[in-house]
C-alpha cells in the first residue's frame, strides 16, 4: 500500500514547522492564564489549554495556506481557539445560565474580527470578573494580526458571518436545558431557506467550527486574494466542512456528554447506521466543495485529516456503537485517511 505523498509532505511541515510554533504560543498562553487573579477563570483558562491542546494544532496547518506570514497567520489561529475554547468551558461549567451571560463572553470572538470594534465588559453578567486581562488580550492579538492586513476588508463580511454564527449556537446551547431545543428548532427555522436538506441539528453542528474562520483569514495573507475565493472558500466550508468537522467531535462525545448532560448533536440520530450515513455524506459533500478551490489538494487532505484525528482518539475505543460508525467512516477515506488515522493513533498513544 503506497504512502500517498502529499500526507508526507503534510506531516513534515506539521511537524517541523506547525506544532512547535503552536506549542510556543501556547506555553505564552498557558503562563498568561496561570496569572488570571480570580480563581475559578484561572482554573477553566489553563483546563482548556490543558485538555484541548489539538484543536490548536489542528487549525494551526490552515496558517500554512498564509505562506510567508505563516507565523502571523499561527499566532491568530492559536489566539482566536483558545477565546473558543475558554469560553466554551467557562460556558459548560458556568456558574450561569443566562443567555445574556453567554452572549456577553462571546462578543469576544466578534471583536477579535473586527480591529475597530470598541471593547466592552465581557463579565458584566457574571460573578467572576477579574482575568487580569487574559480575554482582552488574546482578542487583541487577533486584532492585531488582522490590522495588518491590507486586504481584510475581502473576507470582513464572511468572517462575522461565520464568528455569528458561532456566537448564536454557544447561547442557544448552553441555556436551561428545557430551553434549548426548543431555541436551536426557532434558530434552524429562521435559516432553513438559505440551507441545503439538512436537519436542525445538523445545522447546528455546521455552525460550530471555526475551520472556515481560519482559512480566510490564512487566504487573506496572500496579496492575489480576490472577493470572490473568500466567498468560495466559505460556502465550501459552511456548511460542509464545518458540519463534517463537527460531527465527528459529537460522534466521539457521545458517552462523555451523556455522563454530563450535555447536548450531543448526533445522538439525535434514531441509530448507528443513520449516523453513518449522514457523517458520511458530510464527508462526500465537504471533499467536493474543497475541489474547486485553488489550493484544493491541501484541503482535501484536511478534511481527510479531521476523519483520521477524531476516530483515532481514545474515546472511540470505550464506545461500540461509536467504533461500529468510526469503521465504516474510515472505509470512505481509502489509503489517505486510512495512513493518516495511523499517524494519529501513534501520535496519540505517544503523547498520552
């Protein structure tokens, strides 16, 4: 079985020149947050730096497609997921339930995009206030890196598109729980004539990963980049991508979200065989879209990545019905997915 070459050429510049650069600023990041003076912001900023160090590593190759300004292009990525991972477990282990709480956090990731938007009290809803600036100053990072570039105003509409949709679904998910489905059903039905056949929680899925945000914005370093690659990058990305991505990351969550009450986008499919065929039709959908784009193997061999990185975690083996679906997603890869699923799994194993 011949070791298809753009996954070797991929792995070595993942190796060599992504995940020391993401694991640099994120250590920078880890020092900020062991600083944070209220205890409890403290505990859930270095817990997700902690516990969810690959979503960094994972968005970081889209820093790749800035050539040059790869750095640049790193340092926001890394910057931009760790504001989504912090808040997702400040919102998760929230002391909160209030809608208001949770949208007054995520206006973060809105002005992360948008170097003129004037700051505001992100804690002004909650007890706990004090993060010596922590938050202010990942968002001001990203702000940073987009006031540097000439072309932003390419993929200015795009990105608060996609960052408002992510803000919606973090509210809408994180209330009462006899508040959210009936929320996320409203939600869905105001965008179901935009969307392609899906349903509600599929939807929903599509709107929660930051994978299109990274692209632009990685797209939006390269001087030739013109309005209309932005817009087919995102309609690529949203909703296939994005939803594909997503899935996989409920599909391996099952068990644990179960355990904490937490919603779980793909146990609302009626069986194992149904969530199959969804997330495998994401996958088709996802590798089509990226085909027309210019630098369309290298998406195609991300998209071939997130099916390897989420069934080679460690949750999938606790899980039947989750290997049961993780074998036959696996089989839709071929001999791409299926090399880098084992480097993954070593990866993973190597590394705790």
């Amino acid at each position: 079985m011949r070791v298809p070459t753009g996954f070797i050429s991929l792995t070595t510049k993942m190796i060599l020149k992504v995940q020391p650069l993401t694991h640099l600023y994120l250590r920078q990041w880890k020092e900020r947050a062991g600083q944070i003076p209220d205890p409890e912001l403290r505990k859930q900023a270095l817990a997700s730096i902690a516990t969810k160090t690959f979503h960094c590593e994972g968005g970081a190759l889209y820093g790749l497609l800035a050539g040059v300004h790869y750095k640049d292009a790193i340092a926001f990525i890394v910057a931009y997921q760790t504001i989504s991972d912090y808040l997702d477990n400040l919102c998760d282990r929230s002391t909160s339930q209030d809608p208001e709480d949770f949208r007054a956090l995520h206006e973060s990731m809105l002005q992360a995009l948008s170097p003129d938007m004037p700051p505001s009290a992100h804690y002004r809803f909650r007890r706990e206030q004090d993060d010596g600036g922590y938050l202010s100053a990942l968002t001001q990072t990203c702000r940073n890196v987009l006031g540097g570039l000439p072309n932003y105003h390419l993929g200015a509409a795009a990105l608060r598109e996609l960052a408002g949709f992510y803000v919606d679904l973090q509210v809408h998910k994180h209330v009462r729980k006899e508040e959210r489905l009936p929320r996320l059903q409203a939600w869905f039905a105001g965008c179901a004539k935009d969307l392609p056949p899906m349903t509600w929680h599929e939807f929903a899925a599509c709107t929660g990963s930051t994978l299109g945000i990274f692209c632009i914005v990685s797209q939006l370093f390269n001087p030739s980049t013109s309005a209309a690659l932005i817009a087919g990058i995102k309609n690529a990305y949203f909703p296939w991508v994005q939803g594909f991505h997503i899935l996989l990351d409920y599909l391996i969550d099952q068990e644990e979200d179960r355990s904490g009450q937490d919603l779980n986008f793909c146990s609302y499919y009626e069986n194992k065989e149904k969530t199959a065929e969804r997330i495998g039709f994401f996958y088709h959908q996802a590798k089509a879209s990226v085909a027309c784009l210019p630098d369309a193997k290298f998406h195609r061999l991300i998209t071939s990545g997130l099916l390897s990185i989420y069934l080679a975690d460690h949750k999938v083996t606790r899980q039947k019905d989750v290997r049961a679906v993780a074998r036959k997603l696996l089989s839709l890869g071929g001999n791409e997915a299926f090399f880098f699923y084992l480097h993954c799994w070593f990866y993973r194993r190597l590394t705790g």
